[in-house]
C-alpha cells in the first residue's frame, strides 16, 4: 500500500540531531567507484538519512542542491531520485519536485489493519504448505538481515527487514501480496530506530520458528504482535533539514 503523500512544506530548516553524515557513510562515499555507483551512493544516502530521521517526511529534495552536494550531474540524481521513488522512500509531484514521502498516520494505521488481516492469513498458510528448502531460504534471510543490523548498515537492513514480508507472500505465490507488503513495509522501516530495527529481525527470527514448527496458532499470534510494534514505533514528525548538512560527502 502507498499512503497518499500530503503537501510538503516549501522551505528547508536546520535541525540539531544527526546534523553530520556517519563515518561509514563518509567512508562508502569514498570507496564507491565513481563511474558506476553514484546513482547507488546518492540512493544509499538519502535513505540512510531518511531512516535516521536526518531527512523528515516532506523534506523537499531539490535536485540541483543533491547535485551540488554530490558534484554530479542533475540527470544521475534525477535517476537516483526515480529509484527512491520506485521505492516509495519519495514522492514526486509534477511542477513541483521530489519529497520525503509522508504517509499520513490515519492512512498508516489503516494499512496496518488491512496488513493484520492479510499476514496472519498468510503465515497461517504457510504453516500448512512450507518446505524445508523455503525454510532454508527463509534462514539465509535471517542470516544477512542480522548481519546488516549488526554492521549499521542502514539501506541494507531497511529493505532486508521489508523484503521479509514480500518472501512470505512469495513463497505463498502471491505476487500481488508480495508487492503490497514491500512497498508498505519500507515506507513503516523509513520510521525505524536502530533499536526498533533489532528487535523487528529477533521477531522475524521468532516467526520463521513457529511457521517451521507448523505452530499456525504461534505464527499468527507472533505476526500480529509483530506488526502492532511496528506501528506503534512509527513516528511521524514533519520537521524538515538542510539537505547540505544531512547528505554532504567530506
């Protein structure tokens, strides 16, 4: 689901917290080879700075300023921009521009009602049908969600923790469901604290142990817990930065 994305502000303002890009970050904008990963370096940073809410939803994202910020063309931000907007992580209005998405909290909290009633239908299936080799992929997406939360790695363990919901659906075949779940899920993570981001993956873990015990009962009383702390860690605060202070390189 795509909440609609409501007007955004016009002007940028500073805000204290998280002024400076992490030392990771600094150090992927230097490693990336500059000829095929600039799009993938600006992508990366407007993500990382949106789910550390150095990016607030309905920041205005003007593509000349990321130019300039990046030292690239407008034609590899505007690409870098599309993507995030496949993504939902932005919205793009015509005559207007590009803006952190804003999902608004009624529409949220509706999305989650539709997604209690669809996913608790969902591992209960699975509960039923599971093989062992999905069960092992399942594991293997355990695996490197752990390993992007433990590194800090933030795009990475955004769409990872997302994309759990779109295997499920998956592994169910349904295609429909899968895409509905990634894209309402990434826009739930884009509110995530690291700490909230951990303890969703120890609940992803716990999940994948009821649906390999075929424990339907567990299953859906883990998924709805699951996404009831989901949502009430969703903060929707429509403060907006300086796009210089949150996505500068050096």
């Amino acid at each position: 689901e795509n909440p609609k994305m409501p007007r955004s502000r016009a002007d940028l303002k500073v805000i204290a917290p998280h002024a400076a890009p992490t030392a990771r970050a600094r150090r992927a904008f230097a490693a990336a080879p500059a000829s095929v990963g600039t799009t993938q370096r600006i992508v990366d940073a407007i993500t990382e700075a949106i789910v550390e809410r150095r990016l607030m939803p309905g920041t205005k994202l003007a593509e000349q300023g990321i130019a300039d910020i990046f030292k690239v063309s407008r034609t590899l931000v505007r690409q870098a921009l599309n993507q995030l907007s496949r993504d939902h992580l932005v919205t793009l209005e015509p005559a207007r521009g590009a803006f952190v998405a804003q999902p608004g909290i009624d529409e949220a909290r509706q999305v989650f009602e539709v997604r209690r009633m669809l996913e608790t239908a969902l591992v209960r299936r699975l509960c039923a049908s599971i093989s062992e080799t999905q069960v092992a992929e399942l594991r293997r997406h355990l695996k490197a969600e752990l390993e992007a939360v433990h590194r800090t790695d933030v795009p990475g363990r955004t769409r990872l923790l997302a994309d759990f919901h779109a295997v499920l659906a998956r592994m169910a075949r349904n295609e429909v469901l899968a895409d509905l779940l990634s894209r309402s899920s990434l826009i739930a993570l884009m509110y995530q604290s690291a700490h909230s981001a951990e303890h969703s993956q120890e609940e992803h873990v716990a999940l994948v142990d009821a649906i390999e015990r075929r424990d339907a009962r567990a299953a859906v009383r883990l998924m709805e817990q699951h996404l009831h702390h989901v949502e009430n860690n969703l903060r929707l605060d429509p403060r907006g930065p300086d796009l210089q202070s949150v996505l500068r390189t050096t």
